[in-house]
C-alpha cells in the first residue's frame, strides 16, 4: 500500500490523504518512487470546479512527480535507482500532433493527475515514452517543480515565436510560477524583463531575479508606466496568464507588431478584444500551453548546465496538501510550491 492524495469530490473537504494500492507496472510502462511533485493552479481548479476537465473522481491528484525509477522494461532505457522526471501527458504517439512532435496537441491526451493517477503519491506508473531521465546530481525538489510551470513558459518564449536576446518582454502578475518562470527563462535568453505584481515585496523578489522595472497594479497605470519604461515604444512580448483583469493593459503595453501570450485566464476569458487595436498596429495574438518533449529536453539541458535553477516558494510534506492549497489559493507564493513524499 502506499499513501496518496485522493480527490473524492469537488471542493476543499473533498480531498483525502488514503491508503491505496501501489500502481501496477504494465509493459511499456515505468514505476517511479516519488520524491517530489509541485503544485498548480490547474490543481485548484481541479479540486474546486472542474468544468471542462474530463474524468471520473475518485482521482489521484497531481501532475507534476520526479523521483527515483523502481521497475521498467529491460528495453526501456531506464535502469532502477536512475533519478527521473515525468512529462505528464501521456500523448498517444500516433496523431497527427504527435507525430509532429508537438504532444501538447495531441487527440488522446491523458494528463496525469487529470485522466491517470497523479504525482501526490508514492508511487506512479507512466508509460516509458514519457520518464525524461535526469543526471545523478539532479536535484530531485527543483526537478518535481520543473515540467508544469517551466515548461509552460519556455514553449511560450521559445515555442511559437522564439524570444530574442535584447527584446523587452512584459510578465503580468509575477509570483505565480509560470510567471516566475518566464521572468528567469527570458532573463537567461538575454531579454530585457519587466513585470506587474500587487505587492511591492514581489516586484522586489523579482528585481532580484533579474527584472529591470516593476509595476504595482493596484496603485499605477500599468500601460502608461510601461510605455515610460520603454521610451513610448511598448514591449515586444506580453505574457499574459490573468486574463480578463489585465487583458486591456496587456494590449496597451505592446508595442507595434508587438505579440501577445496567453496561458491562463483565472480572473475572466472575456475580456474585450479592441480589435481595431489589434489590426491597425499588427499585434500577434496567441494560446499557449504545456510543452513538447523536445522543449522539455531542452529545459532540463539548461537546468544541468546550471543555466537556471527553479525558484521553489515552499515545501510541504504530503498530509499538508491542504495547508499548500490555502497558500496556493490566498496568492502568497513567488515561485513553485513543493509538494514531498519523503
Ligand atoms: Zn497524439
């Protein structure tokens, strides 16, 4: 038997900590011993609403986990004992994304933590294709925190569009770790970054990683001051994961032929879409979300070559998810929240 983070039904009073079966291995699939997992938004979302998201509860939550390789097929690759990272989607292989190498698009997307039992446990079983070995210095802690936020943001600087040394890019509502993200990823690429945040002590936090101008939302014209920040030319990219609360600004900071990312919209999907704006100075509009393996691959090599390393708010042991949520859901964390199994 192993422990797990179980969601039983919707809410906060919904999620138990239960004793259940340790995943079988079926072939083609590895078993890691879990040592760390983060925690995210889509988390929360999970827990408390939902909609949109098709599975059954039960559902073993979490899908994020790095941790230790236990069994797997002799032709795997992977030996026991051998430090490893799960990419979470357990794509297909076979469609026409996939084939493509672009397995956030995949038809037959099985996330864990959504659709497989997640990374709040002891123990998962994931199909061998998606267990991205790590070096045996690899910090186990910063490599569960790694793949949902990190690799979020490296597929939106780097993905569709690729960031360039010298740009000026605009993180919306840094702290979050998406957001937290893409400030030391920019940063590492040689961009110049300026971020939004309410509270000063995180605009501080972020002057510390790198970030050359902040502005508190609550109290400034976020638009105005980013044009001052930029001799009134606006940014080249925006990183946008608020949505309907900052979506105006975000357009207004741009400058012409400026681009546009989105990745979450947790005050509203709505907003207006100015379109006049958008034609008449060229703005670029676009989704973004998860990463493919290759941009996983590409993280971890930046990672091991000690290019950046995860900003990890806190740690919570695993019968204190519910404490981790509350942080989570309260806004206080910069960086990742950790969950750990040991
Ligand atoms: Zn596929």
């Amino acid at each position: 038997m192993m422990k797990a983070a179980v969601l039983e039904a919707r809410g906060r009073d919904g999620l138990f900590l239960r004793d259940v079966a340790v995943p079988t291995r079926r072939p083609g699939e590895v078993l890691l011993k879990v040592h760390a997992a983060g925690l995210n938004r889509v988390d929360l979302y999970m827990r408390d609403n939902g909609q949109g998201i098709t599975h059954s509860l039960p559902q073993i939550m979490g899908v994020e986990a790095a941790g230790v390789v236990v069994d797997a097929d002799d032709d795997s690759g992977l030996r026991p004992g051998q430090k490893a990272v799960v990419y979470s989607n357990a794509f297909c292989g076979v469609c026409r994304y996939c084939v493509a190498g672009d397995q956030p698009l995949c038809r037959r997307a099985q996330i864990m933590g959504e659709h497989r039992d997640g990374g709040f446990a002891e123990y998962v079983a994931m199909p061998s294709r998606c267990i991205l070995p790590l070096p045996d210095a690899a910090d186990l802690v910063d490599a569960g925190a790694l793949l949902a936020a990190y690799n979020t943001a490296w597929r939106m600087l780097f993905g569709k569009r690729a960031l360039r040394p010298g740009e000026t890019v605009l993180v919306v509502g840094v702290g979050g770790g998406v957001a937290v993200a893409c400030l030391q990823l920019a940063r590492n690429a040689g961009a110049r970054v300026l971020v939004t945040s309410s509270s000063d002590e995180k605009l501080e936090r972020a002057a510390e990683l790198g970030a050359s101008g902040g502005v508190n939302y609550r109290r400034e014209k976020v638009a105005r001051r980013i044009l001052e920040m930029t001799d009134g030319e606006g940014v080249d990219l925006v990183i946008d994961s608020s949505g309907a609360a900052s979506w105006d600004d975000s357009l207004r900071s741009l400058r012409r032929g400026g681009r546009l990312v989105t990745c979450g919209a947790t005050t509203g999907s709505n907003p207006p879409a100015d379109l006049q704006r958008v034609f008449i100075r060229q703005l670029e509009i676009y989704g973004s979300t998860g990463g493919s393996i290759e941009e996983c691959r590409q993280l971890l090599a930046v990672v091991a070559a000690g290019g950046i390393k995860p900003v990890i708010d806190r740690r919570f042991a695993l019968a204190d998810l519910p404490a981790a949520f509350d942080r989570l859901e309260r806004g206080e964390q910069f960086g990742k929240i950790v969950v750990t199994m040991t």
